[in-house]
C-alpha cells in the first residue's frame, strides 16, 4: 500500500483519472468559481469560432488555430492541476480501503485450530497470529510474541518499531506489517472502529471551500483581468490610428498573457495540497479556513499532558538505597509493579526490563504468588511471594506502610525524595518488608523534538503557552525544560476558554488542542481548533480539525503546514506577476514593430517575427502553469525565519525569477516555432 509520504503524484492511475476530470471541470458550471481560467475559456471558444471561420475565409488560419489550441491548454492545465491534488487525497483514501478489504487473519478458534478468514470479518476480542511479512489485519493488543512492525503506512515514519506484550508498546494498528518476529493479538475494534476505517472515513467527508484570503486574492486577479480587458480594448483605437491592423486572436494572445493566469490556474491545488498535506500527517481539516488561520497563528496554547510531554509520567530512573544494587532494586520494582496496570506501573516493567537486559521476555513469577493491584485509597502495589511482601507506592504511603513493619526511611532516601520533587518528577519508594530498597523517578518526559519545535515557533513570533493541572512548581520545571514562553498551573478547564478571549481581544490568533467534553467551549472560541479522535464526540464536533494519530503535538506540524501554504501562495503570486512583466515586453514591440520599427529596441531577445513572438508568449503561458504544478503541490519549503527574510526571499527567487525565466524559455520556444515552420 503506498504510503502518504511517499505516494507519487505522477501515478499512471491518478494521472488518467485527473486527466479525464481536467476535461470534466471545463464545463462552465465548474469553472466559474476560478474566474480568470472562466475569462480565459470564453476568449478560447471566441478564438474557436475566428479559427474555423478563417478556414473558409482565407484568413491567417494557421496562427489563429495554434493561438485557440494553447489557450485551450492554458485552461486544461489550469483543471488539471485541480484535479490531480484532489486524486492525490481521493487515491490515498482509496489504497486505505483496498489495504483493509484484502487483508487476511490467521484467526486462533476456540478448539486451538486456526482458520483464515477476512480482516473484515474479525470482532472485537478475536484472537490472531500475525507472521513475519505479514499485514496486521485490525487493531488490537499483543498478548504474546515480539515483533519489529512497520508503521510507515500509517504513522509515515520509515523506522519500524518493536511492538511486544505487557507495556505501553502493545498496541498495534490495522494495515502496518510486521517485519520480523511472530505475536499473537486480541481484536480491540469492530469492523467500522478501525483506524483505518476512521480515516477513510473523515477523508471523503472533509469539503473543501475557499478561505477568505482565497476569496481576497480571486477578486484581485479579476480585478487585474478587467483592468488589462480594458487596457487591449484601447489599443485598436491607438493602433488603428498609427495604421496598425490588429487582429482579434492576436489581441486576445496578448490579454492572456497579461492575465494573471498562472497563479489563478494554481490557485485551487495550492490549497487542496494544503490539507493534502495536513493528510499526510493524518490530520483531516474539517474546514479551509482554519488551515489558512493556521498560518497566522501568533499564540499557541498547549497541554502539558500529551501535548508536551508524553502523556504519562515515565519512569526514568532506579535510585538504589545503600546496600542494595540497581539490580535488585529493578527486579523489585518489576514484580511489584505486575499487577499495576496503570501507565506509570507499566513504565516501571519496561525500564526494569531495559536494565536487566530482559525487554521483549514475559516475566512470570513463581506460582503461589498473591498480586496486590493499585488502589487510589492506598496508592501501593506489590506481589507476595516466596514469603516476601513487595510493594512499591507513594513516599508517604510506603513511609506509614514502613512504620507498620517497625522499620524506617533512610537520610540518603529522604533526600532522594526531596530532591525528585524539587526538579517536578515524582518519587516513588521500593520496599521488602520493612527494608526500603529505593526511589523510582517518575518524570514527565518531554516529546522527541518539541523542545526544537517550541523554538521554531518562536523564531516565528509565535507565543507559547502550556496549560496544566499541575502545581505551579511542577508547572515551572516543565515550562524551563521545553522551553515555553509562559504556563498557567492549577488551571481549570475554563481557564482555557478565558485564557482565548484574553488574547482574542488583544488582536492575536489563538489555536489549541483538546479531547475532552469541557474543551469543547475553547475549542469552539479558538481560531484552529484541533480535537483528538480518541477524544470524545463533543470535542470533535467543535473543532475544525482532527487528529487520527491522538498527537497533540501534532498542532505545531499544523501551524508550519498552514505557513507554508501561504508561503506558497505568495510566492507563485509573486512570480506570476513577474511573468505578466516578463511577457508585455514580449508581445507588444512584436505587435507594432512592422509598422513602428523604432519600437525594436524593445525587441531584446531579438525573437524572429511578429508571429513567433506572440506563438512563443501564448506557448510559454500555457506550459509554465503544469511545470509548477509539483511546486504547487509539494508547496515551497518552509524554514522558521522573520516576515523580513521571508518577503526578501520571495522578492528574490520568485519575483526577480519570474522576470528572467519568461524571457529565456520564450526564447527558445521562439527558435524551436522557426525551426519547426510553426509561424
């Protein structure tokens, strides 16, 4: 299954099907909402009629007709490169659904035996095997094996992962494939719960409509077409008073190339890309606009959970009292923690696991052995075995637990203690009996790049502030280790709402994350609202947007997408004018120069004739449009850098650029039109 990362524009499906398509939206019904290619079909049908009556009138036939057939390219091109962003999304929700319906279980039945049947097919609480080389055919958990699986078709990142049982890597999702290794998985997701099938899902139901910058930029271009309209109405007066004859194709060339066409045939991909591209980093946008508002965001409000850390507190360190090894105080802190299916007491196995050189194994300790679960009450778990009483908790419940047994916590310990809370982890203390063995850090621990991603955004001038539940000195550890601008701690959740309107009012752009029911308000007040799909239903409904992966740092990749589209667009916009430029002093020295030859001087690339000249114009305007394409698509890289820098860039590469590439491609069109006898 192509993956969105890497799916080809240039497929031969999706290129038939956007070829077929790009015909389908000349219909006049589509095209008046890109005015500009509306203007430029009706000069073509115009031309149409001039060409065909030239046939039998012995008109100029021969450059009438090449002028009519690349201004009928110049609209194609426009359609064609509409739909051929709107095939990339379709295709990728396509191949989804392909990978779901032909994937095949290795269903485990209740007598043991094992029976083949459809992913489709399977329920929630089947139990599968899945091979090496094989597809994972539904979501679910791993209950026994290890494997190293390949996520890329989902998550797009090409490293694979270790999926294995009894952690917080037991999860595994429908349509990744499993690279080596063998596991056994319980369903978790009925037919229609999926992964995948939410996705397919959003993709086909999320509408596209024009932002307000679209909308601005529209009656731009037609406000400069009625402009230059105008403008070549005027010159048959001017030329018929110098004695210049002006034929009606000619002068239609010379509108065409005038027009702003090759931003206004770009236009609609640049922004069908854009969520393309959001897609791709499975993120459906619910609404044009809240993709084009993420590019003015200027303030960023954040969850601590989830968003900035992991989502967890993890642990991260064995601290061994005196006499006692890390060793042991791993092993300790692992069987204590079997029974605590709670994400920290998941966190302790894994890192006990990672130091006792033991990941991947299923620890089982000997029969006989009593479990003692985490309770809130008594904030402990543990294990009774071999006549030893293990239990891992709280510092202050292990401490009254101690005190039970006649034993005592150490100094060493203590400050242990002290000094985990100071730097805004959480200790936990390990004890056998009344013999305290240890401290286990937990920590929030910071997401892979945020750190880097925090500052990016503020090389941008974007605000960042994270809100959290946690106390103020909790709050603070955490904002001085990302790197946050500022932090609101113990914060209820409609302090999420009021934090908004406070910047609302203050004229910035606010974007935010939520999952929960009482998000929903901020949610609906926030100018990009991005809810998480494992969130619940209400939050998603006031958001406009959706994140399928449940990443709330994915908001920051949102914020550059949306600033890249923009980037995008200014920059064609930019070189398009440029080219309007570029082709005037094409086409109109080429118009007069027979009659007015001081007017040659402004003949500086020296073209052929007259009719090679405006062939070479109306040629150069057709083709440059799907020669951006890609561009337009892929959208122009984004770097964190001032508005300065960036309207510097643009002015340089794209505008001084748009002035120059008009004048050597029209050139050597103009060769290959003379060398061909096209004029």
């Amino acid at each position: 299954m192509p993956t969105k990362s890497t799916m080809n524009i240039w497929q031969p499906d999706i290129m038939r099907r956007a070829l077929k398509e790009s015909v389908l939206k000349l219909d006049p019904r589509t095209l008046y909402r890109n005015p500009v290619m509306l203007m430029v079909e009706a000069i073509s049908i115009l031309t149409t009629v001039i060409a065909i009556n030239d046939m039998f009138t012995g008109g100029n036939f021969k450059l009438h007709i090449q002028i009519t057939i690349w201004l009928w390219f110049t609209v194609l091109f426009s359609t064609f490169s509409e739909a051929l962003a709107e095939g990339r999304g379709r295709a990728q929700a396509e191949s989804l659904r392909h990978a779901r319906s032909e994937a095949v279980a290795s269903k485990i039945l209740k007598d043991g035996s094992i029976e083949h049947v459809s992913a489709l097919n399977l329920r929630k609480g089947d139990i599968v095997i899945v091979k090496d080389g094989e597809t994972i055919p539904s979501d679910g958990e791993i209950i026994e094996g290890v494997a190293l699986v390949n996520e890329s078709a989902i998550t797009g990142e090409s490293a694979p992962v270790v999926r294995e049982p009894g952690g917080s890597q037991s999860g595994i999702t429908g349509g990744t494939s499993v690279i080596s290794g063998q596991i056994k998985a319980r369903i978790t997701a009925d037919p229609g719960e999926t992964f995948l099938d939410q996705m397919i899902g959003m993709v086909e139901s999320a509408k596209r409509q024009m932002t307000p910058n679209e909308k601005a930029l529209q009656i731009l271009l037609v406000g400069m077409s009625v402009m230059f309209i105008v403008v070549v109405i005027t010159l048959v007066p001017v030329a018929s008073y110098m004695g210049v004859t002006l034929a009606v194709p000619v002068l239609v060339a010379l509108l065409v190339c005038l027009m702003p066409t090759t931003i206004g045939g770009l236009l609609p991909a640049i922004g069908i890309a854009g969520m393309e591209r959001l897609l791709a980093h499975n993120v459906v946008a619910l609404s044009g606009k809240a993709v084009e508002a993420s590019g003015n965001v200027d303030v960023v409000l954040l969850d601590k959970t989830g968003t900035i850390t992991l989502g967890n507190r993890m642990a991260t360190e064995f601290i061994p009292a005196e006499g006692v090894t890390k060793e042991e105080l791993a092993v300790s802190a692992m069987l204590s923690s079997i029974a605590d299916e709670t994400p920290e007491g998941r966190s302790i196995v894994d890192l006990a696991k990672q130091v006792l050189g033991i990941r991947g194994k299923d620890i089982r300790p000997s029969e006989g052995s009593t479990f003692i679960p985490f309770s809130a009450e008594t904030r402990m778990s543990g294990i009774n075995m071999e006549g030893k009483e293990i239990r891992k908790g709280a510092s202050d419940s292990i401490e009254e637990y101690v005190k039970s047994k006649s034993g005592s916590i150490t100094a060493s310990i203590r400050t242990a203690v002290e000094d985990i809370a100071k730097q805004g982890g959480t200790p936990l203390l390990v004890v056998e009996g009344s013999r305290v063995l240890g401290a286990v850090r937990l920590k929030d621990v910071l997401k892979e790049g945020i750190k880097e991603k925090l500052s990016n955004l503020r090389k941008e001038g974007i605000r960042s502030v994270m809100i959290t539940g946690d106390n103020p000195m909790t709050a603070a550890a955490i904002a001085a280790e990302a790197g946050i601008d500022d932090f609101i701690g113990q914060a209820r959740p409609e302090a999420k709402l009021e934090a908004i309107r406070k910047y609302q009012k203050e004229g910035h752009m606010v974007a935010m994350i939520g999952d929960g029911t009482n998000d929903a308000p901020a949610l609906a007040q926030a100018d990009v609202a991005v809810a998480m799909n494992a969130g619940t239903e209400a939050a998603r409904e006031a958001a406009n947007m959706v994140d399928l992966d449940s990443n709330p740092a994915k908001l920051l990749d949102i914020v550059e997408i949306g600033k890249q589209i923009l980037i995008t667009r200014g920059a064609l916009t930019t070189f398009s004018v440029a080219n309007d430029v570029a082709k005037y002093f094409t086409i109109l020295p080429a118009m007069f120069m027979a009659q007015l030859p001081m007017l040659g001087v402004l003949n500086v690339m020296h073209l052929h004739s007259p009719n090679s000249a405006i062939l070479a114009a109306i040629m150069f305007n057709a083709i440059v449009i799907p020669l951006l394409i890609p561009l337009s698509l892929r959208g122009v890289k984004y770097t964190a850098s001032s508005g300065e820098d960036l309207l510097r860039r643009n002015l340089l590469i794209y505008g001084v650029g748009g002035l120059f590439v008009p004048f050597i491609g029209i050139k050597l069109i103009d060769i290959l039109v003379v060398l061909l006898h096209l004029e």
